[in-house]
C-alpha cells in the first residue's frame, strides 16, 4: 500500500489518526496541548513529543534537538503558537519534505456543542483557521474538519447557520498566490456521517468538511454507508462490542486481564454477524501499535469503578434504554415515590445514566461518558475498554492519564480522552476515501 503524508492538528488521543494510519498514511506532525492526551497519543503511535517552548527557542537551528528518525513529531503546546514557519523547519529538517498531502483537524467543539453556551464571540469559533492557515503552508492537497452538528446552526453575525458559512468562506478564500480550498460538499446530507453507518457501535454523528486545493481537479467522494437496515451489513451493536470482555461488576477489573476471543470460530460457526466479525479483525489486528508489546489474550484498562450502595441501588432500577428522568418518571407512576427519594438525586439530568441498549449501537460517546451510560446488564457504570470498544479503538491502544477526574480539571482522564475521540472507523472509512482520491492524482 502506498503511503500518504499528513498532519494532524487537534490530534487528541488519536482517534482519527489510527483510522488514518490504517490505511497507509504516515502522520509527519501532530499537534495536541493536553498533558495526558499528547502521553496516549505518544505511547500508542510511537511519536516524539517536543515541547513546544522548546521548538520555539531552538527555531532556526531545529537540527539540534529534532531526533534523526521517521517518528511523528508530537508537539505538545497551543496550536495559535506553532508558526508556519515552524511545521515548514519541521518538515524540512526531520522529513527532507515540503508539503504533505493532507492536513487534518478537529478543533475543540465546546462553543458549538448544543450543550455548551454557543457565544457568538468565543474565541474559538475560529480555532479552526489554524487548519487552513497550516494547510496553505504546507500546499496540502487536501483538507479535512471534523466538528459536531451543532456547527451548523451556530449563530455568527446574528444569522442562525452562520458559522458554517463563515468556515465554508473562509475554506475558499484565495491566499495571496490565489489558492484556495474548494469546498468539496455544502449538503449536509453528505458531509454529516453517522459512525454506526461505517460500522462503529455508536450512534454518533459529526461532520466532516472536506476542502481540495483550488491547483487541483477533486477526486474525493464521501465514503458509501455500509452498515444498517438495507445495506451490506448489519450494524454492529453495544452487544458485539462487549463479547468476550471479562465479566466484571462495582470495584472489579484489573489494569491487566487475561481473555479469550473466539471470533474466528464464532463467526465460522454462525454465532456472530459479519458486521461483527470485520469489526473483531480490525480491533483486534496488530496493524500499528507503536513500540507496545501487544499480547492478543490481555485485556487491559477493563476495571469498574467502585459504587456506592445507593448509587448501584439506582443503576439497578433503570432499564434498557432509560435513562433517569425515563426511570424516574415510571417509578413515580407504579407509585414508587419513596424509592425515587432514597436512591436519586434532587436534580434529574435526562442524560445521565442511561442503560444501554445492547442489540442497538450505543449512544453517542463524549467526554461525560462515564456520567451518562450503563452497562445493558450489570449496575455500574462502563470500563474504559468498554467506551473505547464503542469508539472501535484496537485492542492495542493504551491510555494514559488517571481513571476519573474532575471534569473541569485540565489533566484529562481516560474517559474524558476517550470520548473526545473521533471514532476510529470512521475515520478508517474517510481515509480510504481520501487514499483512494489522491491515487487519482
């Protein structure tokens, strides 16, 4: 398989970039600024993190501290910082390149997000130009965004959509030799994908904006849906995602845990889809995993936390597909007040501890996960490998950082980095559709 190049911008854990690197490309550059994010990114792709004060002080005379192998250089820093000038000394002195082929980005989508407070002035609603500004340096051919639907109705200069407007704009305005990226589709029936479509365990839709360089004829079509009712396959399921991990309940789990999938012979005996079977070989296939010594029949990061009497006490009376206000509401109407008293709090959030549905794909992952699910069958909440299972993260992928954190605090969790992910076959979907338009060039 030929080998693209591309940089990854807002990289996170690595979500997108796994999907990518599936595919034959190489990432030459990432950039990602939190502490434990930039540790998993590093460990499970085998990057060399640079501090980006570092880059900075040495800009000029990089030779000196960027290590003389083909490793993805991680920057660990603020993305407004890292010059042109930088990724361009990067490139040409670590890589012997100039340009790469696509630049990729997810910018951070709290002042999109339909749960966050979507100010018209918040700085980061232009987060995103850094992607563009970084893509004209390196005359990529391609660019991709990826953010969440709340972009699209997100209101800038008083108009409602406005903010997608403003990014398609500024996609296909010329720089200063008249280059531009061409917008490749404005239909939102096309540019918003649903993960489950692309075999992913997870009803999570995001949209990918996806821009060709004005100095070329576009080739990029969206990738086909392939799973779901009429399609090649069936969608993979929460009850797919979760076979063969051990059985553990409240306070049980080990950072390390021996297990034995059988997929290969549960497929060849009928007991399993073909949807769940392609989705089994990819999570468990050694296709990249760094410099970590993968062992096929360990489970690791699969350990629960430990609940309180009156907090497994209310996991218990939820149902399949309830969430608590759902749970509270029928409990109240079967005449069960004192129960909702003792064992749910003041304040209900509809969206926090739903049980999941395990012959459906799950709800969508985010960075509250671990508040919002439950597992289909026993009270508590998920493991981490059982959130990164719904984001089809590989069976390889190690993550840094503590279990659980103050959401707010800086450092993130596993579960936090987890959901903030790109779920990973999607992402293996678009860079096949990204591969296969640039072997047209």
């Amino acid at each position: 398989m030929k080998q693209y190049t591309y940089i990854d911008l807002f990289s996170g854990p690595g979500g997108l970039c796994t999907g990518f690197i599936s595919e034959g490309f190489v990432p030459r550059i990432a950039v990602e600024w939190s502490d434990t994010t930039v540790l998993t990114y590093a460990k499970s792709h085998d990057a060399e993190i640079y501090e980006l004060k570092d880059l900075l002080e040495n800009a000029g005379h990089l030779e000196d501290i960027l290590e003389k192998t083909k490793k993805t250089c991680l920057i660990h820093g603020d993305i407004n910082q890292v010059s042109n000038d930088l990724i361009a000394e990067i490139l040409l002195k670590k890589f012997k390149e100039k340009i790469v082929d696509v630049v990729t980005g997810g910018a951070p989508c709290e002042s999109f997000s339909m749960a966050g407070k979507r100010l018209e002035n918040d700085d980061r609603n232009d987060l995103f130009s850094n992607i563009l500004r970084i893509a004209h340096a390196v005359k990529s051919k391609y660019v991709l965004f990826e953010n969440v639907p709340g972009l699209l109705t997100k209101k800038r200069d008083g108009k409602k959509g406005g903010q997608v407007d403003y990014v398609f704009n500024e996609f296909e305005r010329p720089d200063e030799n008249g280059m531009f990226y061409r917008v490749v589709s404005k239909d939102v029936n096309v540019f918003k994908c649903l993960a489950a479509d692309y075999g992913t365990p997870q009803k999570r839709e995001r949209i990918f904006i996806v821009g060709c360089n004005s100095n070329y004829e576009n080739t990029f079509v969206y990738p086909e849906k392939t799973h779901g009712p009429n399609r090649r396959y069936d969608y993979v399921t929460v009850e797919d995602a979760f076979r063969y991990l051990p059985e553990v309940h409240s306070g049980e789990g080990y950072e390390m845990m021996p297990y034995y999938p059988t997929y290969e012979e549960d497929y060849k005996g009928g007991k399993i889809s073909e949807a769940a079977y392609n989705y089994y070989k990819f999570i468990f296939d050694p296709f990249y995993s760094g410099n970590l010594s993968y062992a096929p029949n360990v489970i690791t990061f699969h350990k629960a936390l430990n609940h309180n009497k009156k907090m497994i006490e209310r996991l218990k009376n939820i149902r399949q597909g309830e969430g608590m206000q759902s749970a509270v509401d029928r409990l109240i109407s079967e005449g069960k007040e004192d129960l909702v008293k003792e064992v749910f709090p003041n304040k209900i959030y509809s969206s926090r501890n739903r049980r999941l549905k395990p012959d459906e794909p799950s709800y969508t992952v985010t960075s509250h996960c671990l508040d919002e699910m439950i597992h289909p069958y026993y009270d508590r909440q998920p493991t981490p490998r059982e959130v990164a299972r719904l984001q089809a993260f590989p069976e390889w992928y190690y993550f840094s950082g503590p279990y659980v954190k103050f959401h707010s605090d800086p450092e993130q969790d596993k579960y936090e980095q987890i959901g903030d992910a790109i779920p990973v076959l999607l992402a293996k979907a678009l860079a096949k559709s990204m591969r296969n338009a640039l072997e047209q060039f």
